[in-house]
C-alpha cells in the first residue's frame, strides 16, 4: 500500500490511515481526495446537460416537420387563392365597372320657342352646356351612355319634352333607382347646344359628375334661372361677355367639388339672392370690367376650401349685403379701380385662415358697416377710397381676431377723409400713427367722410399705416 508522511510527526503511514500510529494525530483529507470529488461533480453537471439536451432535442423535431407542414400549406393555398381570386372578382369587377355602350342624339327640331327651360336630374355623369350660333333648333344634345355588365342599351334614358301651361320644358331624369339589380345601371354624359335667342331656365342636379355651362361663344344671351347642384363635382359657370341673368335666385351648390363662376365684361345679373355654397371644396368668383350686380343678398360659403373674389374695374354692386364665410381656408377680395358700392352690409368669416380685402379707389355711396372675424389668422386691408364730391357717409369697421395680426392700410390723401382707431391686444403690440392705442385724425368730426375702426386681437401685432 502506498505510504504517505503524517503531516506533524513525519512517520511513514499508510495513505488512507484515519490516525498516525506515532503521535496519535488525526489524518486531514487528501487535496487530491476533493479534485476528485470535484471532477465527478462536474461530470455529473455535464452528463445532466447531456440527457437534457437530447431530450429537448427528440422534443423538437416533431414541432420542426408541423412548422414544415404550416409553411407547405401556405404555400398551396396562397397559389390557390391566386388562381381562383382572379377567376372570381374579375368577373365580378366586370359586373359592377361601367363599359361604354353607345351613345343617342336629341333634338327639339319641332319646337318652336322662345322661352324654356331645361330640367336634369341625373344620378352619374357630366353635365357640359355650352351656346352655339349656328344653332336653329332650341337644343340638340349627345348622350354618352355607360353601363355595366347586364346594362340594355336600348333602355337608355333621353330627353324629353313637357308643357304644363303652356310652357316649354326639356326634361331629362336618369331615375336610377329604379334599375335593379345594380348591374343594369347606366352612366349618362350630357353634351347640350342652346341657341342663343331662347332665353333659358337652368334646374340641374347631379349626384356624381361636374356641371360645365359655357356661354362664352356667343355675344348675348338670356339666363332666367340659374339653379345648379352637384353632391360629388366640380361646377364651372363661364358667362363670357355681355350675358343677361334675371333670376328669382342665383343658386350653385357643391357638396364635395369647387366652383368657379366667371363673367366678361358688361355682363348685367339681378336677382334678390346671390348664393354660392360648397361643403369641401375652393369658390373663385370673378366679374369681369363693367359687370353690374343687382342683389339683395350675396352669399358665398365653404366649409373647407378658400375663397377667392375679384371685382373688375367699373363694376356695379348694388344690393344690401355681402356674406363671406370659411370654416378651413382663406378668403381674398379684390375691389376693382371705380368700383361703385351701394352694399351696407359686408360680413367676412374665416375661423382658420387668412383674410385680404383690397379696397383700392373706390366708390362708396352711403353708411355700410364692415364685421370680420377670424378665429386663426392674420387680417390685411388696404383701404382707399375715392371722395366723391357731395357724398356723405360713415365707414364702420370691427375686426376681431383671436390668434392673428391686424394689418391695416389707410394711405389715403383725400382732405375731407377722417380716421379713428380703437387697437386692443391681449398678447402683442400696437402700433398706430400716434403711438398710442387710440388715434383721431385732426378734426375727424368735420369730415363728410368718416372711417371708424375697432381692431381687437387676442394674439398679435396690430398695425395701422397712414402714409
């Protein structure tokens, strides 16, 4: 047996002796003993992870062939699924898109009038009016028809005629829904020719397409009425140069489109009630050098989409007042040079946006009051009247901002022309001609012509220049 010294007398010992037969001492564990005991440990530790990693292993390997399985399955259906998709909703899109089908002429050549009117009520599709010289009958008009899949063409609406009380009326109703199922449904395009010499009444409605009329070919022609409306598009009037409206309303509504409205020069409109209304969408209203507007009411409104207006030199605006009204978007006026003005009335809205007003050389006639309100934005008028010898009149301006500067130009030189300023800021800076947040021009009370101005914004700068 192998011997191994005691580690306190130095006497030979067996190895694995629990005492030494010399001195009697107890025989402390081996080191080797404990490296020992220690590798088996380890061993075991590493034998352990051994067994659970093939455990783990043999575990795994049936998710790995189902995921395998997952992914094949995918794979198969998605190619079916792209084979039988286009197979099915093709055939499908082809039942509900529309498709040229043809198209049919109307004329009214055995009517003989001067006097008429032209009701359309149409579901879908564009409306395009236009005047033509050459043009002997009333009208003449072509029907593009659009249909889908089980459409009849021979079943397409046209034109037709009426007389109630001896008045003369082409009517035109696609009555669509009436056709169901939807597959038989039809889209109408409109191309109408007036001759010039009738004088006309406009009533047209349209749920989805744009409204055109264009009388900018002819020189003269008479307008009655004039109601237009459209849920989904654009609206254009171009009146061109000396057209005649006389009209119980003026009425163009757009609920979803923008409009725009123009007329030449020396075009004459009368009627008591101006309107022009679109939910979303831009108004551009311009009259052209020596219109005349004879309204009681001009009434202009969108709820999102800007407003633009443009007066041309010369113009007559007669009537009571003008609304101006913006929920989103910003509002431009433009006056032209001899502009003659009889409003007493001018209310301007924009709750986000901005607001111009350009007042340059004139003519006011009698008191008129100016409201304007903008809720977010910056307001701007330059203001030059014309003096106009015998004229008597008091100019009454309110202008309220909430977050917004007030800028405004008086650079006048008429002698007889007085300015008051009432400024008022919450958060900002006034500046008036005199420094301070009131101003009187030197005798203001003696003027025949007065200009009185209360400008107040919560948010912003105010200016007012006189040079």
């Amino acid at each position: 047996m192998k011997k191994v010294h005691c580690v306190y007398c130095g006497e030979k010992i067996d190895s694995d002796a629990k005492f030494c037969n010399n001195c009697g001492s107890s025989v402390p564990v081996r080191e080797a003993s404990k490296k020992v005991t220690q590798r088996e440990t380890r061993d075991s530790y590493t034998n352990a992870i051994e067994e659970t990693y093939e455990e783990t292993m043999v575990i795994r390997r049936p998710r790995t062939r189902n995921l395998r399985k997952i992914i094949i399955g995918l794979v198969v259906i998605t190619g079916v699924l792209a084979v039988v998709l286009p197979a099915t909703l093709i055939p499908l899109y082809n039942s509900y898109s529309y498709h040229y089908l043809g198209s049919t002429t109307y004329t009214s050549d055995s009517i003989m009038t001067n006097n008429a009117s032209l009701i359309i009520d149409n579901v879908s599709g564009d409306i395009d009016i236009s005047y033509d010289l050459t043009q002997t009958e009333v009208l003449t008009a072509v029907i593009q028809v659009y249909g889908r899949s089980e459409a009849n063409f021979s079943e397409a609406k046209t034109i037709t005629e009426d007389f109630p009380a001896g008045l003369c009326e082409f009517i035109f109703n696609s009555d669509e829904e009436t056709q169901i199922p939807w597959k038989e449904r039809m889209i109408y395009d409109l191309d109408i020719i007036i001759n010039p010499t009738v004088a006309m009444k406009f009533n047209i409605i349209v749920s989805s397409g744009d409204v055109y009329l264009d009388s900018n070919s002819v020189s003269s022609a008479i307008i009655e009425k004039l109601d237009i409306v459209t849920f989904s598009g654009d609206i254009v009037v171009d009146l061109g140069t000396g057209k005649t409206i006389t009209s119980q309303t003026v009425n163009i509504e757009a609920s979803s489109g923008n409009i725009y409205f123009s007329a030449g020069s020396n075009c004459e409109i009368t009627t008591p009630l101006f309107k022009i209304f679109t939910f979303s969408g831009d108004i551009d209203l311009s009259f052209d050098n020596g219109c005349t507007i004879n309204s009681s009411i001009i009434d202009l409104e969108t709820s999102s989409g800007s407003i633009d207006i443009d007066f041309g030199l010369n113009t007559q605006i007669y009537g009571n007042s003008l609304d101006v009204e913006t929920f989103s978007g910003d509002i431009v006026l433009e006056f032209g040079h001899s502009t003659n003005i009889t409003l007493v009335e001018f209310n301007f809205i924009a709750s986000s946006g901005n607001i111009m007003i350009y007042c340059d050389q004139v003519d006011f006639n009698n008191d008129f009051k100016w409201d304007i309100n903008s809720f977010s934005g910056d307001v701007y008028l330059n203001i030059e009247p014309n003096s106009l010898t015998g004229v008597n009149y008091t100019a009454e301006f309110t202008i309220q901002v909430s977050s917004g500067n007030i800028d405004i130009d008086c650079s006048w030189s008429e002698s007889n022309i007085g300015l008051k300023v009432s400024a008022e800021v919450s958060s900002g800076e006034i500046y008036l001609p005199n420094g301070y947040d009131n101003y009187e021009s030197i005798g203001y009370n003696l003027k025949e012509i007065k200009y009185d101005l209360d400008l107040v914004t919560f948010s912003g700068d105010i200016r007012v220049s006189t040079d």
